[in-house]
C-alpha cells in the first residue's frame, strides 16, 4: 500500500490524484475525515504532532510518501514518525526536503537537513527530493494595487530555476510504484532559471497587466514581510534566505524530472497558462 501524509497539500492532491488515475491502492493521511472525503481515496485521520497515529496506519512493506508543511515540532515529529515506520516494517520512505538542506541552514533547509539525517541513518530505503521554490508560491506572493502587481524579495538579478510541485508529484509517483530501488537524493528543478525581473514579465504576458518585481536590502524586506504578519526573526531568516539564494546556488538546473518521468519538466509559462485564475488581481 501507498500510503501519502500531507495529502490534502499542493504535492500531496496531485500525487493522489496521479496514483488514482494509474489505478494504485493508496491511503490519505489528513487531520479530519471531510479532507479525507474531499481527496475521493481511502484514507486514515493522522496527525504528526500525534505520532501513534501515523504509525498505526503503517503495515508491513508499506511505501510512505512523508511530507507537510513546517512548524516547530517538525523535526521531533518527524524523527518519531520515521521510528514508527522502522518498526511497522515499511518498504520504502519518499520523503520532500528542499535543496541544500543540512543541519544548521537557515528555516526549512536545517530542520529538513535535520530528518534527512535521522532518515538516512534509520535503516529504512529512502527517496529524498530535494525541490527548489516552487512556481505555485508566486499567485500569493503577487499582490494588485492601482491595477499594477507587484512582488518582493532579496534575490538581486540572481537566477532561481523554480519548479512545478505538479512535478514533485510526478517523480514521487515514479518512485513509489516503481520497485524500490538504490537510496538516493533528488534534486529537482523546472527547465530553465530566470531572474525575478524575468518572472515579472513572464507573468505581465500571462495576466495582460503589468507586475513588477522589487528587490529590496534585506533589511528592507524584513520589514516588509514584518508588516505582512511575520514574526521577526521568521522575516529576517527568510529574507537572508532570498539573499543567499541570489547568490546562484539555485541557478542550476537538473535533468532529474526527465530522466524519472520520461518528459521535461513544466515550464513557468505553461504553469502560468495553468493558474492564470490563482493570482488575485
Ligand atoms: N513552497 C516551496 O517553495 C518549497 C520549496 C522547497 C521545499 N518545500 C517543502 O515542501 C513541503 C510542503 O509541501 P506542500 O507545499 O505540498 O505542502 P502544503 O501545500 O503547504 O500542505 C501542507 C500539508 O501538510 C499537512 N499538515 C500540516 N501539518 C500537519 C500535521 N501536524 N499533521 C498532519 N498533516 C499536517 C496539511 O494538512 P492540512 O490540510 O490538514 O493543513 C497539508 O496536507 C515542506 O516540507 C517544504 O519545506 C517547499
């Protein structure tokens, strides 16, 4: 059995909704029984922050799809998670990091650097992805005003190869149905790495209306993102984080989403093409 945690996210509906369409078994975990009605799969109510029951949804040779989103239980609850999941004898873990996690990287790279270790060191065969930002952050993070969007960041002119997550699910679905094979790291990016200033024009084509995109010191953007709810030390992380990542070092692109699914990854322009009607103008 596939059994997919995270399943009512932006990964976790279109890996569900792959599987179902190739006819595999595959139960949802979800927080309350309505999502799991929504998702039109078998499912289970599981929580991570309730370990137990995760790990009871587990059966011998099970293959487990592990993701959600971050909170600051994220790695105790996960290294748990993963101990359960040694015990019920699971087959195979895909798990999504993010790329360049490690211990000690700034937000989402350290805690996921953190499970990647615990995963790696478990005994159990491991998949990790490794995704840059994905495209479908973009509709959020764009705002209107006077007619004119905008979006914010610290990435200067560098170069960000951002991925579809309708693609994560695509190798994910690869690699839980396929036999488990050697353990292995992912990275994986769309097929090109354009500048913001290229996005915003990108996305000016897509919507008929002018966005541009404002780079700001991080400081700055600190502020801002202050100013749009964040806690400080939260916005100040994530806009160093912008500054790193336009030093370059997501500014490669891989040839992993081919080489797994058989065709190129999505591009931004068909993502956009695709969710014209996400962004609020
Ligand atoms: N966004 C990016 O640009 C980016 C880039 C690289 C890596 N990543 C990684 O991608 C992952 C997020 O994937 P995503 O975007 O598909 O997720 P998402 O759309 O944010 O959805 C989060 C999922 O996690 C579930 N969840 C949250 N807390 C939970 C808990 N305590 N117990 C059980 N389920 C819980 C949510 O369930 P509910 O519906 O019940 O809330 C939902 O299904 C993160 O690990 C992130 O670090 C993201």
């Amino acid at each position: 059995m596939i059994v997919v945690t995270g399943a009512t996210g932006t990964i976790g509906r279109a890996l569900i909704d792959r599987l179902r369409a190739a006819g595999t078994a595959v139960v949802a975990v979800v927080r309350r029984p309505e999502q799991g009605e929504s998702l039109g799969c078998d499912y289970v109510v599981g929580d991570f922050d309730r370990p137990e029951t995760i790990g009871t949804a587990l059966s011998p040779g099970d293959r487990l799809f592990l993701n959600s989103s971050l909170w600051p239980g994220f790695v105790h609850r996960y290294r748990e998670v993963i101990d359960l999941a040694r015990s019920a004898g699971v087959g195979q873990v895909v798990k999504v990091s993010v790329r360049g996690a490690e211990p000690g990287a700034l937000l989402g790279g350290g805690m996921h650097g953190e499970v990647e270790a615990h995963l790696k060191a478990s005994g159990l065969a491991w998949s990790i992805l490794q995704p840059v930002g994905f495209m479908q952050n973009l509709p959020a993070e764009v705002s209107f005003q006077d007619g004119e969007g905008r979006f914010y960041g610290s990435y200067g002119p560098g170069r960000v190869g951002y991925i579809d997550a309708r693609d994560i699910a695509d190798v994910a679905a690869v690699l839980l149905t396929r036999p488990v094979g050697a353990d292995q790291t992912y990275v994986l990016t769309g097929p090109e790495a354009p500048t913001h200033d290229e996005i915003a024009a990108a996305v000016s084509g897509a919507l008929g209306r002018t966005v541009r995109y404002i780079d700001l010191p991080v400081g700055e953007l600190t502020g801002h993102l202050e100013r749009q709810g964040l806690p400080g030390p939260v916005a100040h992380d994530l806009a160093e984080l912008m500054a790193q990542v336009g030093d370059g070092r997501w500014s490669t692109t891989t040839e992993t989403v081919e080489a797994l699914t058989g065709r190129p990854p999505r591009s931004l322009a068909r993502f956009l093409t695709d969710h014209t009607a996400a962004f609020r103008l």
